[in-house]
C-alpha cells in the first residue's frame, strides 16, 4: 500500500504531465499562427508585384492549379473576419492584411504568457516533489536509524 507522500507526489507527477500536455499543445498554436502570418505574408508579397493583366496560377486544392488572368489588380477581396470580406484596392488589402499580421502577433504574444504562467506552476511542482522526496528519504533514515538502536 501506498504510503501518503507516495500518493501526493503521483498526483504532482500527473499535473506535471498535464501542464506539459498544455504546453505543447500551445506550442503547436504559436506555429499554426506563424503559418497564418506565413501566408499573409506571400500574399502581400504578390498585391506588391501583381499587376492587371498579370497570369497567375491558382490553387484548386489537392495540388492542382489553373492559370488565370488577373483582371484588375484593383478588386482584391480580403476576408475581415466572421465569413466575411471586402473588396478592396491593392493599397488597402495591403493595409487590411498588415492589420492581420498585428493581430496574430498580439495573439502569439497572449499565448506566450500562458505558456510562461505554465511554465512557472510546473517550476513550483517541480520543486514541491523535490522537497517531498527529500523529506520521505529523510523520515527512511531516522527510520533506519531508530531500528538499529531498538536492536
């Protein structure tokens, strides 16, 4: 049978568990974000070079693309959020997608303090098993202790 400071340190082990879990899992929403601002970033990278008339290929999905003329460099839609978009100029789509940019980078930054605030709980844990096991190892001594003098 397990003794109470056996018990209480499976239970700090499996909330170490669950942070890391939690960590990773907004680690992997820090890249997810940084793919979005990836993409934003090729798109404003061809509004710049873009012009009317310019022949673009564009994706179909599942690899396939077709070649399109772009009529007017001037009709960009730009989604603002919510399943909706707007018809913009080139100036303004580039101005609308910057503003995406910002936003997902204040979004990194919000997910960065979780993990930081995780990160400190998990140091605190970790800190609290180690104090446990020091005080169990150092009841087993004077355990061990008091039985050689019984004898």
């Amino acid at each position: 049978m397990m003794g109470g400071g056996q018990q209480q340190l499976q239970q700090l082990s499996q909330e170490l568990q669950m942070i890391e879990g939690e960590i990773e899992e907004l680690e992997g929403e820090i890249e997810r974000i940084n793919q979005e601002k990836a993409d934003i970033d090729d798109a404003m990278e061809a509004i710049e070079l873009l012009e009317s008339d310019s022949t673009v290929q564009v994706p179909l999905g599942g690899g396939a693309y077709v070649r399109a003329e772009v009529q007017d460099i001037d009709e960009i839609i730009v989604k603002i959020g919510a399943d909706y978009a707007l018809e913009q100029d080139q100036e303004e789509a580039a101005d609308a997608l910057e503003l995406k940019k910002e936003s997902l980078d204040d979004q990194i930054e919000e997910v960065r303090e979780q993990i930081s605030e995780l990160e400190s709980e998990s140091e605190r844990l970790e800190a609290q098993a180690q104090q446990m096991q020091q005080q169990m190892q150092q009841q087993q001594m004077q355990q061990m202790q008091q039985e050689g003098q019984d004898e």
